[in-house]
C-alpha cells in the first residue's frame, strides 16, 4: 500500500475557547483571594497598602510609561517592517582612509539635493569663497539618509559612524571622536553609504560607474577663462580626526611674483615637470616613482612662497603636516598614516622639519615613509628647513630629498626684479593715476580758468601743471611769463607762449602717456641702482625687501607723485637696515635662550 501524501499540519484553534480562557484567567487575577492564596496574607497586604497610595501608583507609572512606550514603538515597527514589502538596495561604502573619499564627499555636498521641510543641520565652512570672506555650508546630520540625483537614477547618501558591539565601547568611542553628541550631531562623517535602489539592468558595477564619474568631475581643474590661474585647496593632517582636513582655498600665486636667485626657480619648475611626465619609466625600471625637495634658508627667504605657487602652476593641492601638532605618544604611527591618506593629486609639504621633529619622530619613520615600505607612489614632497645641519644625514642623501636648494639672502638680480615688480606701472595703470582728472586736479583747473577764462593757451598750461605736480616734477608756469616780462616779438606773440597742438586730442593723449612712461621708468632705474649701493647682497631676505617697498607704497600712496615715492624709499632704507640687524642679534639671544633651557631641561 502506497504510503499517503504528507500534509502540511493546520492546528484548530478556537478562538472563542480562547477568549474565554483569558478573561477567565483576568477575572481569577482580579479576585483578592487568588493573591492572598498566591503570596500570603503578609506579602499581599503589604502588597495592598503601598498600591493603594495614589503618590506610589503616579511614580510607579511614571517609571514605567517610557519602558512601555519604547516596547510598543519597537513592536509598531517590527509589524509594519513585516508587512512592508522588502526594499532591494545596492550599497557601497566609502571610508576616509580612502584617497576616493575626499573627491566623492566633496562631489556629494555641492549636489545634494536639499529639502524645504529640513529644519535642522550642522554648519561649517565650505570649499568655496566669497568676496568678504569662506561661504557657510549647511550639512545634513550623521545618520540621515540624503539624495543626489545622477540622470535617471536616485543616490541615497548616508553619512555614518562607526558601531561597535559593545555598547559601553561604543559610547566611549563616541566620545572621543568629533561627534557633538549620540544623537549624531558630526561636522566630520566616520565614512560615507552610497546606494541606489536595485532595478532592471541596474547593477553594482552601475553604481560604481556613477562613482567614477563623480571622481573624474572633482579630478580635473577647472579654469576659468578669464582668470586663467585655477584655485589651490589647502589641507592639514588632522592628529585628532586621523586623515587629511580641509582648510581653506587659497588664490595661486604667480611664479612671476616669486623672486628667488638667478636659475632657482626654472630649475625647480623644469625638474618637478620631468618627474610628472616619467611615470611609465620609473615604473618600467622598478625605480620608485616619488620626488623628495629640500628647501632650507633663513626664515623669509620664500621657501613656502614657491611651493605655493609650484602648487597653482602644476594645478595641485597643498597638503601641510606640521610634525609639531602630532601626539608624541603615537607621533610615528601618525606620520605613516599622513604618508598612506595623502591624495594623488596634492603635494605634500614638511614646513620646519629641523625645528619641529626634534623629540617626535624616529628616523626609523621617515626613512620608511620618505622611500621604504611605508611610501607612497607618485608623492611630491617639500621638505623646508632653517638650518640644514639640524636634519639627519640619511634623511638628505638622493632617493629622499632629490634635491637640495638653498634659498638665502637675496642677491641684486632678486632686488631688482622684486622692486620692478612693486613700483612698476603698465600705460593703462599710467594713464589712469596721471592723466585722469580726480575732483581735487578739477578744482584746480577751475581755480585757474576763473583767474583767466579768455585764455585757451593758459588752459593748457594750467592741465599741464596738475599733471605735473601729480608726476612730482617741477610746474611750467615759472616758464611761462606775460608779454610785460619778457617782450614781445615782432609778430606781438609772447616769445615763450607754446604753440596750441594741432594734432587730435587722442593723439595728444597717447604722446604724453608716452612721455610720462618713459619719464617714470628713468627715475624708477635711477632709484633702483642707488638701492643697490646702499642695500649689500646676502644681508637681507627678499621677505624684508617687499616689507621694505610695499611699506613705501602703503604709506605713500601708489597713485603718489613717483619722484616723491622714490626719495621716500631711499630715506627709509638706513632705518630699515638698522632694524634688520636689531631683529638679527635679537634672533642670536633667542637661539641661545633656547639652548640653555635645552640643556636646563637634560640636567
């Protein structure tokens, strides 16, 4: 006999039977008699007293009351999550030790679609700057679930912490990160879930072609045609928060606004453009692919200068490790992590190393980081120092620091080229600070046309002295005399009367730019070699030169009369060396301070 089909067991229930079986039991429960039989005449009387004090009964509720809500919350969610259907998401998640972190967070906050409903955030500043100063960004709360739209495709981004297992770790943990409270109020995410709901012909590999589109957005560096000179983001190694923060955005400068001695700086920019353009051969060799640059030089000498300008020439950012804010229990392990988290597309600048390594790193460390196992291909580092002497040979020889420069006191050819590039002034420039007409020069005008109105010869000397007086040259009208004199000649015509320009007033115009040009830029050499006879080479860093001109232009005014400017700056410059050795024997005394407190503190 074949055996019968199995069947799913269906248990009867009787609902009624049920029922009745509960209020039963509640009916049992209610009776005074099933308590006293259950916990004694003592027990239940005590029992009796206490719960029939009404103050007993509103605390015990009161207690109790956020217990029960929180249980049925949780059961309202668990049923309504059962019945729901179930949402099929692709996830991806994008920690900060990941050099792809920073372009997507970026990319992310200037495309986040923002509700009218949201009535709270968290402000900081963002990469992007206004007139008056850094532009205030509002960001969603840690844990909140955002959108970003790519196409036809919703992204949902979430910004999480950690969770660890342990709830007492986890809010010690909490604690001592960044965030403001459990709520999870974070200006700085612990990582980033992009996500995407899941649809025909919509796959992993989907949304990581969306987040390579995001990369490739942020990658390249946009410029603006009018402003050829992209923007330059500044970070700095965060010791507390574990990678690299941002800043601010700093404006390029131009490698034309660096003054270093002769052949420094083109041989710097040529060398660092051979290395970006070598990869394939570093590589193909086994040559380890990175660049290490020694700036070392007095303080002022231009070394952060250059980098910065290197930075907006090449289009890289500028990422700061200041060696002196990391922890001294964990120094080491930090700066091999700065090495690890340090973006592709950035420089990596040492400022001070010779003052700031002293007690915190090994040169175990640095060797490791600089071309060990700790190192990072295609890094560009500059490393800047004062005094050389101070750094570990093996820290310095080739394969680490490439190339050793030395940025010192500014030799002539640096004067002149700075002091050109302060005073000198292009023919637009000329022509609007010495043939425009401010209210001051039309007042005079006026003055002197009401004193002889009937006279067109005399309204052009009286023009042709304001623009003298404004260029600090001595008026024509102690020239110009009347008739009763000087005489007349035979024609009756004042002997020194110019004769009226027949040529257009444009014309005019452009012949006496010209002529201030040339004018101006004659006074301007002449000054420029007497600042060579009283300011010697190699005794000034090119920082207390510009000090030294723009002081000369600030208190002067730069629309100043340019001979009155040049005499000005020759008065200043027996104060200016004076003060420039006070500042030197006062950086001696403070040398030796240190030193004794050094060896007070080894004593």
């Amino acid at each position: 006999m074949a055996p019968l089909a199995l069947q799913k067991y269906k248990p009867n229930i009787n609902m009624a039977g049920a029922l009745d079986r509960v209020i039963s039991l509640v009916e049992k429960m209610s009776d005074e008699q099933f308590w006293h039989s259950l916990l004694g005449d003592r027990l239940s009387g005590l029992l009796k007293r206490y719960f029939g004090n009404d103050f007993v009964m509103v605390s015990v509720l009161f207690y109790i009351a956020p217990i029960m809500r929180t249980h049925w919350y949780n059961l309202l969610q668990m049923i309504w999550d059962r019945m729901r259907p179930e949402r099929k998401m692709i996830a991806i998640q994008v920690h900060p030790s990941e050099d792809l972190f920073e372009n997507i967070n970026e990319y992310v906050q200037d495309h986040l679609v923002r509700s009218e409903s949201d009535v709270s955030g968290v402000a900081g500043y963002s990469k992007n700057t206004r007139v008056t100063g850094p532009e205030v960004a509002v960001m969603p709360h840690t844990g909140t679930t955002n959108i970003v739209k790519h196409g036809n495709h919703k992204i949902y981004i979430t910004w999480r912490k950690y969770e660890f297992g342990d709830k007492k770790t986890k809010k010690k943990r909490n604690n001592d990160d960044d965030s403001d409270d459990e709520d999870g109020f974070s200006l700085i995410p612990k990582f980033l879930e992009v996500s995407m709901d899941v649809a025909p012909g919509v796959t992993i590999n989907t949304l990581k072609d969306i987040l390579q589109e995001w990369s490739d957005s942020r990658n390249k560096r946009t410029v603006n045609k009018d402003d050829p000179k992209p923007t330059v983001n500044h970070y700095e190694w965060s010791d507390y928060n574990r990678y690299w923060t941002y800043r601010q955005t700093l404006e390029p400068r131009g490698l034309d606004s660096v003054n270093l001695a002769p052949g420094i700086k083109e041989r710097l920019i040529s060398d660092i453009r051979r290395f970006l353009v070598q990869k394939d051969y570093f590589l193909s060799r086994g040559i380890p692919y990175h660049r290490g640059y020694l700036l070392f030089g007095p303080p002022g000498t231009g070394k952060t200068s250059i980098i910065q300008a290197l930075a907006g020439h090449l289009r890289l950012d500028m990422s700061v490790l200041k060696v002196s804010t990391l922890a001294e229990t964990n120094a080491d392990a930090q700066f091999i992590q700065a090495i690890e988290k340090l973006s592709s597309h950035s420089i990596l600048v040492i400022e001070d190393f010779d003052h700031s390594r002293i007690g915190k790193l090994k040169v175990s460390t640095i060797l490791n980081a600089l071309d060990g196992l700790d190192s990072k291909s295609g890094t560009i580092v500059f490393m800047t120092a004062n005094d050389v002497n101070k750094i570990e040979p093996a820290i310095l020889r080739p394969g680490r620091m490439d190339k050793k420069i030395n940025l010192g006191y500014a030799v002539h050819r640096q004067l002149t080229e700075m002091f050109w590039r302060i005073f000198a002034l292009d023919k637009d420039e000329i022509k609007h600070i010495y043939l425009g007409k401010p209210e001051d020069d039309e007042e005079d005008l006026e003055a002197t046309q009401t004193m002889d109105g009937d006279s067109e010869a005399e309204d052009d000397t009286s023009a042709t002295h304001v623009i003298q007086r404004r260029l600090g040259l001595p008026s024509p009208a102690a020239s110009v005399h009347h008739a009763d004199d000087e005489g007349e000649d035979s024609d009756g015509a004042s002997a020194t009367t110019p004769e009226l320009a027949t040529v257009s007033d444009e014309e005019d115009e452009d012949s006496e730019e010209d002529q201030i040009f040339a004018e101006r830029n004659e006074c301007l050499r002449q000054t420029v070699e007497k600042v060579k006879e009283l300011i010697p080479e190699y005794h000034v860093t090119p920082a207390e030169l510009q000090s030294l001109f723009t002081s000369t232009v600030l208190g002067n005014g730069p629309d100043a009369p340019y001979q009155e400017l040049m005499d000005n700056l020759l008065e200043r410059i027996p104060d200016f060396l004076e003060q420039v050795r006070l500042d030197r024997e006062q950086a001696v005394e403070f040398e030796k301070l240190q030193e004794k407190n050094l060896k007070n503190k080894k004593k």
